[in-house]
C-alpha cells in the first residue's frame, strides 16, 4: 500500500501464487544470497533501525539479523525468531476464514452487508449497506471510506480503547466517492466489517477463530492476535520509532492495539508466516476452488499504492505481500508454488510511508533472491 498519512495501517498486495512455476522440479531453484549479509547492510541504512527475516527454499532455511532492538544502538540485536507485527498480511487470514464460511453455506460471497450485518443498517453506520457485498468489501471496491485517516484518529493516542464497531461508526462521517464494485479504493473499514461477520457467525471472536482454523492446525505457536489490553509484542523483539510533528522520534511499540482487528492486527515470526503462505499455496488453507471463487471478484488491476516491489524480474517469479504502519514495515516475497520464500521484518527510525524504505527492502529482497542480478 502507498500509505497516505494515516492511511498506512498496513499494505498487503495480494499477489502471491498468481504467477510463478508450479513445482520446485520445473522452479529450477536459483542459488541464494547471504541472508545475514543483506540485513546487516540494509540496517546500516539510517531509515531502518532493526531487519530480521529468513529465507526458505523448498524446507531449508537461513536467518539473519541486522541493527538493533532499540534507537541510539541500545538493547543489542533482535534475536532473528522474534515476533513481530505482520500488517495487513493479517488479511489474507481474515479473507481465508471468510471464503470458508461461504463454503460452510453461512452466506454468500454476493451477500449484502445490510443481510450479514444488519446492525450497520440499524445504526446507520454504512451509507448503502443494501448493495454493497461481501465479496466487494474482501477486494476494496465496496467504496466504504477509510476510518484510519488522519482526520479521525490520533497515532500518539496509546491508551484509548476503542471497539471494532466504535471504528466502523468514524468512517461513516467521511463522504463515499464511488459506487459500490465501481473501483479499487483501500479502506481497513472492509476488514473490520469482515471481522465482525467472523464473529457473527462463529460466535467465536477473531482471534479464537484464527487459533483454531489457521494457527493451530499449521503449528504457528508463535503467532496470535492480541486480545487484551495493551497487547504488545511477547518476548525480545525490535522497537519501531516514527517522527512526531517537531521531527522527535517516538517508540511505537506499544502501539493502540484496536488498530489492528481483522485489518492488521495479528504478531507473528519468519517460520509461522512462511508456514501460512506455503500452506495457502498447496491449497492446504483454501483448496484450489474455493481460491478461483475468492479471486473471481478480484478489480482486473489496482492503482500503484508503492514503489515497485517485482524484484528479480518484471514476470511476477516472487509474489509480495506488505503490512505496514507506525515503525515498522513486513514483507513476504514468494513463488507461486511456496518453494522459495524470503520473509523481512523491518523496525524503522523514520515514516513507515517513505518510499526509500521499500526501495531499501527491495535491494535487500533481490540481493537474497537473485544475488547474481
């Protein structure tokens, strides 16, 4: 996602497993770089103040940790398995649990909002719930605006709690500026809906339902989505600092945790993403139809909302996934098939929206991948 101001709760690009080789055979698996290398010398890089990450090839790994957890060069390295915060790669999740709710015949991909969530009706919190679908809320075009701007929230604000619907009630004070299904338009409003539909019909919360329908069954032990107050990061992990208006850097580690939800909520480590998004490309999360009737609805393009992030070559061999927000940036580069994977997480001195951070992830993402470019 180019995040805009506020707009950065978390980017994910979701084109993993769209185009690349089938199998690790026909894949013909390039030699890799040096891992620890490349994160040693982007965090040389002033922007980034921590970067671990991992690549995976056909179930062999090698990590690497570069920078430190903490600003000025304090609290030593981030241990290269530390949790971290993954963005909007939690949506993939979300929409995941959503399609097999429609395969459970709970509703459909064409059901309205208004009919799932009649609340957002009875509250007046959704301008044309009565058209706008399931479907078009999982790919952005329902035209639902953005409650994470900077005209309703306050980034510095740590200790206010809000609820998933308090949120959902912000946006409804921003004007639409399409027809619903019309265009591409990114807005965390549609996952924060789609959370509360989980919710609904489950009558499980969120993270229960992501424990027992992702995390569980695909041992990531190490993941969770916060549920309790003020649901920080567990164990040794790298602080993220972002500049306030006199240019101050601020620790935004413990970040307000009702900013994440079903939008960008979840905390994880290298293994456990690699773990959902290989599972999710052998059709082990969502078998191959139940992936095309996800995709069906899918806008045939969607605008630039970053630098170029193809690296190796413009084919689309590695697919990319980003989540991003105050201090921090996540990455998930794959093939298609889930055979060779690169996962970086970077804790950032400076705005999560500056382009030259996805350049930097970029140098680094091919110096692994594709060493001999």
């Amino acid at each position: 996602m180019k995040a805009v101001g506020l707009a950065g709760l978390a980017c994910a690009m979701l084109s993993l497993g769209v185009t690349a080789p089938a199998t690790a055979a026909e894949a013909g698996r390039p030699r890799m770089g040096d891992v620890q290398k490349a994160l040693s010398e982007l965090a040389r890089s002033p922007e980034v103040l921590g970067a671990i990450g991992a690549v995976y090839v056909d179930g062999r790994v090698d990590k690497g940790s570069g920078g430190t957890r903490l600003l000025d060069g304090k609290g030593g390295r981030i241990p290269a398995g530390a949790r971290f915060r993954i963005g909007s790669q939690t949506k993939s999740m979300t929409s995941a649990v959503i399609m097999k709710l429609v395969t459970e015949g709970k509703f459909g991909l064409d059901s309205k909002l208004s009919e799932v969530l009649p609340v957002v009706v009875e509250k007046d919190l959704v301008e044309r719930a009565d058209e706008i679908t399931v479907e078009q809320m999982i790919h952005h075009t329902s035209g639902i605006p953005n409650w994470y701007t900077p005209e309703l929230i306050d980034p510095f604000d740590f200790e206010t709690r809000y609820t998933p619907m308090e949120l959902i009630t912000k946006s409804r004070t921003l004007p639409r500026e399409q027809e619903p299904g019309e265009k591409f338009s990114y807005s965390n409003t549609n996952y924060y809906l789609l959370g509360l539909i989980i919710e609904k019909y489950t009558g499980h919360s969120l993270a229960a339902e992501f424990e027992e329908r992702l995390f569980e069954p695909l041992d990531m032990d190490d993941t969770y989505l916060p549920t309790r107050w003020p649901g920080g990061i567990k164990g040794p992990h790298g602080h993220g600092y972002f500049p306030d208006k006199n240019g101050k850097l601020v620790d935004f580690d413990n970040q307000n945790m009702s900013y994440g939800y079903a939008a960008g909520g979840v905390i994880s480590t290298a293994d456990d993403l690699s773990a959902f998004h290989r599972a999710f490309a052998k059709d082990k999360i969502l078998t191959k139809e139940e992936k095309e009737a996800l995709n069906a609805g899918r806008p045939p393009s969607e605008p630039d909302r970053a630098p170029n992030l193809n690296v190796c070559d413009d084919e689309g061999t590695y697919g990319h996934l980003k989540g991003s927000s105050h201090g921090f940036n996540a990455l998930t580069f794959s093939t298609g098939d889930g055979g060779v994977q690169l996962i970086m997480s970077l804790t950032l001195a400076t705005e999560h929206n500056d382009p030259a951070i996805d350049l930097l992830a970029k140098k680094a993402a091919e110096a692994v991948l594709c060493p001999e470019k």
